[in-house]
C-alpha cells in the first residue's frame, strides 16, 4: 500500500479563530476555509480543522497530534504565546533524544509540539526530518 499526503485534524470550537492562529502562526497557506471545515498546507501534509458540533462526543486532542519542526524553538514558542495559544512543557536534549521540544495547546485547546533538532559531533540531525 502506498499513502501520501499526511492530514492531521483538529476539533474546534470558533473555526476563524482557529484558521487564523494557523494561518498567521505558521505562515501556512489556507487550501479551504468553510464554517465546518478548513485546511491548511504544512509542508507535505495539511492540517484540517473540524468545527464541533454543540452535541458532538468528539473532543479536542489535549495531546500532540501534530509536530512541528522549526529552527528556532525559542522564537516559535514566543510566535505561539503572542497568536494566544498556551505553554505547557519544554523539554531540553538529552543524549538519548537529542531534540528540543515544546508542548503546547492552540487557541482551541488542541495540544501540539515544536520541535528544534540540534546536531551532534556525529551529524547533523535536522536533516532526517
């Protein structure tokens, strides 16, 4: 089986508060944007955001579902906390996980990670991402 073009969908509560802390956030480009329905291209991969209905069983994702690479960890988070979104945890390298990583929740309640690579004396890890 061959699969392409990854999506990761969000529930949400307000969809243009949440188009909006994507879109400006991330300077990611907005492929459709309806009152249910709206998706965003990361990359290879689009973000959906699906509006929760009022008696939807359907939650947002209180932990990462989506993960993303960014150059600089500390600027992203700063980005994140000005759109309105919240910190909930960084967490340093280490020698088993040699990653910078963030977790963080958007406008909506959505949990989701930044993550920084940083480069050993072996290699430079950023380029396996």
């Amino acid at each position: 089986m061959q699969v392409k073009d990854p999506l990761f969908i969000l529930y949400v509560r307000d969809m243009d508060r949440a188009v909006a802390f994507w879109r400006d956030t991330f300077e990611l480009e907005v492929t459709q944007h309806t009152p249910g329905w709206s998706m965003l291209r990361c990359g290879g991969a689009t973000i959906a955001l699906h509006i929760l209905g009022r008696d939807s069983s359907e939650t947002v994702a209180p932990h990462a579902g989506v993960n993303l690479h960014v150059d600089d960890l500390d600027a992203g988070i700063a980005s994140v906390l000005a759109a309105g979104g919240e910190h909930i945890v960084t967490r340093e390298p280490t020698s088993f996980v040699p990653v910078r990583m963030c977790e963080l929740r958007d406008t909506e309640g959505n949990g989701f990670e930044l993550r920084q690579f940083v480069a050993t004396d072996q290699e430079d890890l950023s380029a396996t991402s």
